[in-house]
C-alpha cells in the first residue's frame, strides 16, 4: 500500500514537471515569435521613413505602406502584453529603445544627402562629428516627420505611437528638448541664408548693369587704337565675354535656368520645411501662382507710367493713325499725298515725310507672336502678325499666298513662277551661264518683287537680293517678305532715284513688275541702267516677250528699240515649260565703246558734271552716264567671285585714298573688318544673350564698311546696312564686297512696315546725329522698326548710352547688359511687348487711302 501512495505521489510530481516544462516551452515559443515579429516590424518602419525624404507625389505609395506599419505595430502590441506576464516586456522596450528606427532612418538621409540642401550639409559639419552624430540623425528624422504634418490620420497614429512607447524613457524627452533647439538654431541659420542670398543676387543684378572691367574700353576704342587692343592678347576679349556672360543671358535660356533653379530650392525646402523657410518660400513665390489679377495689371500699368513720366520725363503714347498697326510715316502722310498736283508718276507711293517725325508708338496687331524661324517662315507665317487677305484673294490663283488654318502660305511664289521659283531661277542660269549665280552674280535687286519669292529662293544659290515693291493695292506685299525673313523694302519707280549708288548691282530682275520702261524716253529703265554695274545684267520676264496680242507686241517691239538704243545686248529668249513664261536677259555693256558710235545721241548721255551716285531725293534724268575707263575706277572692273570679294579690299581703293579713321582706305578697311570680327566672335556671338536662331532680319544702322554684317556672314541672317546721307559715302564699298544696304536720313521714318527686323546695331550713331535729329523721334522709329522681343545694340558715348537707356526704360523695354568706361560705352536691351495706354492723333495720318 505504501508502495501504492508513493507510486501515486510521483505521478504527481512527473505531472507537475511535464506541465512545467510545457509551459516555459511555450512561454520561450511566444518570445520567440515576438522578437522575430519585432524584428519584421523593426525591418518595415526603417524602409518607411525614407520614403518621406521622396518627393510629396508618393504620398498615396506612403499611405499604404503606414497602415501595415500600424497594423504590425497593433500586433506587436498584442504580443506585448502577452510576454507582460512572464516579465518579456521590458526586454522588448529595451530592445525597441537599442534598435530605434529613427537611427536607421537618420543613417539613410545622411547617405543620400544630395537630396538635400547646401545649408544642411553644411549644417551637419561640426568639429566632435562622432559625438553630435546621434543628435544629428535624431534631429533629421524629426525634422522629416514635421514635413508631412497633415499628410493623413494614420501617419499621425504611427507618431503617436512612437511617442506613447518613448515617453517612459527620460532619454527619449531629452532627445527632444535637444531637438527643438537644434531646430531653432537651423531655422535661424536658413533664414540667414537666404538673405544672404538675396543679398548675393542683389550685388549680382547690380554687376550686370554697372560692372566696370579692366581693359574692356579697348573694345570701344578709336580704329588708330586697334594695334593695342590686338597686343594686349585676349585679355580685353575675355574680360568682356565674361561680363556679358553673367550680366545676360537670353530670354529662352533664362527661363530655363529660372525652372531649374526653382525645382532645386524646392527641393531643399522639402528637406526642410521649417517655419522661416516656409515664410521665404511665400514670400519669393506670387502670390496668385501664374496668374495675376486684372486690378494688379491696371494698377501696376498706371503705376508703371506715371514712374516713367516721373523718373524719365518720356510720356509716351500710342499712334492713332488710320493705318494703324502698319503705318508708315513718309509713306502714310495722308495730308501730303492728298494735296498732290498728280499722282501720274506714281508720286503718291514716294516718301511724303511729315515736317515733324512721330514721337508715339505704333501699336501691335491683335494676336501678334514672335515670328517663325527660317527657313520655316519662307514657307508659312503666322496671319495673326500680317493679318491681311487681300493679296490672297488677288493672287491665290497665281500661288503668290494663301490662308491657311492661323497660318499665310506661299506654295509658289509669284505670277511667272507659280509652281516653283528654284526651276525658274535654274531655267535663268541654263539660258545664260556667264550669270553663275553666287559667283560672279551676288547681289542683285528684284523690282516688283510681289512677296519675294525669288529673293527668298536666291539664298539658297548664295545671293542676296534687294526686293522692292511699293505700298499699293497688292496690300502689305513687302510685309509679308520681311515676315517670312527676305530682304525688301517698301520703293516705287517714280520721279525719283532709287536710295543706291550707282553701278552696284550685278544683276536686276523683273517679274511681270507692270513697271512701263519703254514710255517717256525709257526714263525708268534708264534708272536701272545706272544702278547696274558694267557688265551686269537685266532678266525680263513679263507678257511681251511671249505672248502675242497686240499690246503686248507693240511693247516688245519698243523695249527692242529701246534697249538697243541704251547699247544692252539680248543675250536670251528662253521658254520656262513648267510655268508657262518667257524670259529676256539683257547684258550691259562694260566699255563706252557703243555709246561712241551711236549715230543718234538717244537716249543722251547726261552731262560730266552729274553724279551716278548721287540718290538721295534727287530726280530722275532720261540720260546715261559714261562708263568709267580708269583701271583704278570704281566700275571699270568686275569685283572678285564671291566669296573672295567680302574679306579682300576692293581694287580702286588705293593708299592715295583716306580712310574713315583715318588710315590709308585698304588699311581702314582691314582694320575695322578686323575689329568687328573680333567683337563678334568674342562678345556678340556668344557673351551677350542672343539666340541667333532667332534672329533673321538685321540692320546696321551705321554700317561704314560693312565689317559688322562680313563678320556675321556665316549665320543664316541677312544685314541692311545702312549710311546716312550726312555719313561719308561708304556704300558702294560695302556693295562691292557682296552685301547690300541703302541710304537714309535717320531724322526721317525709314521705308519699312513695323516690326520688320528682329536685330538693329547702331555703332556711334546716335551721337552723330543728335545734334541734328530729335533723339526721341528716333528711338521712336526705332521702336517701330524692331520686332517685340527684338534686340537693340548701342555703341556709344556715356551720355548717350545713359539717355537712351533711360528711354527705353521709360517704354519698358529690358536692359540685358550696359557698360560703361571713359566715357565710352555698350547698351543691350530687348524690347518688350508693352504698349501705352494713351493716344496721340496724328493728323496728317487721318483720312482715307491712296487707291
């Protein structure tokens, strides 16, 4: 029996260990699951709080991933209090305290610092790196949680439950007091900065306008100075670049790099976001985004001309004129041209400038935008900029223009070449190959020239055309040319001579140009006998010489007669199959040797004692000029093939000759093509801010020789050089080297529409004219001339350079670039969309058009 109790005693007792040990096992089973479920959770909060460093689009990706961070967080609750009872929780609570994920996420931000700030980086630089390290991620991870305060509801649970577990350690509250002060100390430090940094862009602003640079006047001295400039190296060349260079940059470029710029400091601001940063983020944004309000644009354009009024003393206006966006004031003198004895001669398409020049601005077309680039533009333009449909409706059977859709197109180009002028130009060069377009033939002038197609096609055998045509009924005829980016100018053949020298051009072409040259003893095409050069020849390509009514007959007949009397020679008759046209070329001749053994003196050869080139208002004479027998005469040789002919100095200019700068004329010559490829190469071309695909109509204002479009010859642009009329006479130089350019009074209105160039270059001219002309009524033209968005180049005096730079302010025009040295100086200003507010009623300019 007592075998028995025993027996049963230490069933007992096995019982009691087995339960026992059951127990510890499952007890080491849960805290095991726990840690690695701690572990797991550990694992998936350090992969989140990176994520917050990510830009604020991921939010939604953020989103998911907290809500399995709180769900783990719930289960490692539970588990928790589970291990509670076997005394596991404080081991938990150490262990969540040794591994706190605000360390990992802290060692992630400071492997990826590009994402941060310069001032952060900085910032994290102390002298004890190894001690502060802790303090530093802490504070990143912190300052991280505070980016995304209202991000959504369970961001805020996962933080409270971070908070609720900490708040038991003393450790973790002295964590965050030191927090909030390394905080402070860094929003202090960022607010610093930035107006430091404002500070930094201030001074920079102020280097663009007013930045003096050594050597730099070099570039703006006299031509006897060049030899210096040359010896000093590159040194004045570089010093220049590199003011341009900061000071501007073009408005494309800018644009870009404002984007640019502002994506990175929104970046750093995300990194942090703390409440002085939040404060300059508002303050360097607008305050409505992109979008400004009507009251702001009313206020700040009466505010802006009432500064202009105040601070200049240039009140300007608008033109009310009947022409409106197109007016033209020598050629829209509606007063003048109605008060004309006769308009037989076509009087009323010459210059009829008013006594007093314009002093207000010409308006924009509604819709106006920056013009297509070339080549593109030869083919369409934008209608809105030349929002004309006459000539369409004229002309749209004949290919000349068509509207189509927002665009004017030009699928043929002109009545004698309607399916295409490149075959009619090839048909020209097969009937007479001594022409050798852009070899011999450069420069040539197209009266009559519709909208330009056949100078506009030239370029591409590398000639360059002077394209004329009046302002008539075939409306805005020349605007369209200069829109799509050829060279022309608004002329008729009238009373009096063509703005050129004579014997210049290589070649003179007519398209059915309805201009009557046999009537009144030939006195027209005896005008183009003076402009031709010896040897050059005249391309006719009109009705008479291919169709066979009566009129037309009678008219070939007397040109026959006529041109055989002027001693042309007809070297052609060709037929053009494609385009249904005949062509006449006529050769001049290059000796006086007809002229002498003419049995009748007619047409008669004008007197010793008149001048060729003389053009300038002076009327139209039915008589020849002799040709020049000298072989150091400008004309009694052919100038050299092109390309030679640009750089080389021409053959009748001699040492005997004194130059514009006083130098022997060859050696001025070299020297100021030298200087201007200098300054090109060096400065224009790059270290002032032009997209020069943007540019394609140029004009200098005050070209001398030319150097400044010879060095530009490599671009896809064109140059109008332009010489006054109280200048030295450097024109047919500049004719002579392949360009081609025009005589002006600059104290009148020049012969184009508004907004035909998208670049004028005035080297010392303002200066040269100021005492006779009205600088205002000037810059006035100026302004109409130029294209919005166009650039204005000033070489200058110091006095004048501050004048027109206070003017063009005044019209709320950017100044890129100003510089100034003994007083000598260099302005760069684009002009702007603005237009005033207020009229100005010119009244000669008021009633009804010339028909």
């Amino acid at each position: 029996m007592a075998q028995a109790k025993y027996t049963r005693i230490d069933n007992n007792n096995t019982n009691n260990k087995r339960s026992a040990t059951s127990y510890l096992s499952t007890v080491t089973i849960v805290v095991f699951v726990a840690l690695c479920l701690f572990g797991i959770w550990m694992m998936t909060s350090s992969s989140v709080v990176p994520v917050q460093n990510v830009d604020m689009s991921q939010d939604n990706k953020n989103e998911g991933q907290d809500q399995s961070v709180v769900k783990e967080q719930n289960e490692v609750k539970e588990q928790s209090d589970v291990i509670d009872q076997s005394g596991v929780k404080e081991q938990s609570e150490v262990t969540e305290q040794a591994t706190d994920p605000s360390g990992k996420s802290s060692q992630q931000f400071e492997e990826n610092q590009g994402d941060l700030s310069a001032d952060a980086t900085k910032g994290d630089s102390t002298p004890d790196k190894t001690s502060d390290e802790p303090e530093k991620r802490e504070e990143k991870s912190d300052e991280k949680s505070e980016e995304k305060p209202s991000d959504d509801t369970k961001t805020e649970n996962q933080d409270s439950n971070f908070s609720e577990r900490k708040s038991d350690s003393d450790e973790s509250v002295k964590q965050s007091d030191s927090d909030e002060s390394v905080k402070k100390s860094d929003s202090d430090e960022s607010v610093k900065k930035s107006d430091s940094d404002e500070n930094d862009k201030k001074s920079e602003s102020d280097v663009i306008e007013s930045k003096p640079e050594s050597n730099e006047n070099k570039q703006f001295d006299s031509y006897s100075d060049d030899k210096k400039s040359d010896d000093a190296g590159e040194t004045p060349d570089k010093t220049e670049e590199n003011v341009e260079q900061t000071g501007t940059k073009d408005s494309d470029e800018i644009s870009d790099k404002k984007t640019d710029d502002s994506t990175k400091n929104q970046g750093s601001t995300d990194a942090f976001p703390s409440v002085a940063q939040s404060d300059l983020l508002n303050e360097s944004t607008p305050q409505n985004g992109s979008f400004s309000t009507q009251a702001s644009k009313s206020n700040n354009e009466k505010e802006s001309q009432e500064s202009s009024k105040q601070s200049t003393g240039y009140d300007w206006k608008r033109c009310n004129v009947t022409t409106g966006s197109d007016f033209i004031p020598c050629l829209d003198n509606l007063k003048a041209i109605s008060s004309l004895p006769s308009t037989k001669h076509y009087e009323h398409r010459e210059r009829q400038c008013p006594q007093k020049p314009p002093t207000c601005l010409v308006a924009l077309p509604n819709g106006y935008k920056r013009p297509i680039e070339w080549p593109k533009s030869r083919e369409k333009i934008w209608y809105s900029n030349v929002p004309h449909t006459k000539l369409a409706e004229y002309k749209g059977h004949q290919n000349w223009v068509k509207v189509t859709g927002e665009y004017l197109t030009f699928p043929g180009g002109g009545t004698q070449f309607k399916h295409g002028a490149l075959h009619y130009i090839d048909i020209i060069q097969q009937s007479v190959p001594d022409i050798a377009w852009g070899k011999r033939t450069r420069v040539i002038l197209d009266v009559g020239c519709g909208v330009a197609s056949f100078g506009g096609f030239l370029f591409e055998r590398n000639v360059l055309t002077m394209s004329m045509a009046p302002k008539d009924e075939h409306e805005a005829q020349v605007q369209f040319a200069l829109e799509r980016g050829i060279p022309a100018i608004s002329a008729v053949m009238g009373t009096k001579r063509l703005p050129f020298p004579g014997r210049v051009f290589d070649a003179v072409h007519c398209a059915r140009c309805r201009v009557p040259w046999h009537i009144e003893g030939g006195k027209l095409l005896l005008e183009l006998n003076r402009v031709l050069r010896p040897g050059g020849f005249f391309v006719w390509s009109a009705t008479p010489i291919y169709q066979k009514l009566a009129e037309d007959v009678e008219i070939w007949t007397d040109m026959k007669k006529l041109t055989k009397a002027m001693c042309w020679e007809l070297v052609s008759v060709s037929k053009d199959k494609l385009n249904g046209v005949g062509i006449a070329v006529f050769k001049k001749p290059d000796s006086n040797e007809c002229y002498e053994q003419r049995s009748i003196d007619r047409p008669p050869m004008c007197p010793d004692s008149e001048d060729p080139n003389a053009a300038w208002n002076i009327p139209l004479q039915a008589c020849m000029h002799k040709l020049p027998v000298n072989s150091t005469e400008r004309g009694s040789q052919w100038p050299e093939r092109w390309p030679a002919r640009l750089t080389n100095s021409p053959y009748w200019l001699t040492d005997s000759h004194v130059g514009v700068y006083g130098k022997p004329a060859p050696e001025d010559f070299t020297v100021d093509y030298e200087h201007w490829k200098r300054i090109v190469s060096k400065s224009y071309l790059n270290g002032i801010g032009i997209k020069w695909s943007n540019v394609r109509n140029v004009m200098d204002m005050r070209a001398v020789y030319g150097g400044f479009a010879a060095a530009l010859k490599d671009l896809n642009i064109w140059v109008m050089n332009v010489i006054s009329v109280n200048a030295p006479d450097t024109l047919p130089i500049i004719y002579e080297r392949g360009l081609f350019g025009m005589y002006h009074d600059w104290c009148e209105s020049f012969s184009t529409y508004p907004r035909s160039y998208d670049l004028l270059h005035a080297d010392r001219l303002f200066s040269n004219i100021k005492k006779r002309c009205d600088l205002r009524a000037v810059m006035a033209e100026v302004d109409r001339i130029l294209r919005p968005e166009g650039k204005l180049i000033v070489r200058d005096t110091t006095e004048i350079i501050n004048e027109v730079a206070a003017m063009v302010k005044s019209m709320q025009w950017e100044v890129r670039m100003t510089y100034s040295k003994e007083k000598v100086g260099f302005l760069c200003v684009q002009k702007s969309m603005w237009r005033p507010t207020e009229f100005e009623t010119l009244e000669y300019a008021i009633g009804k058009l010339p028909t």
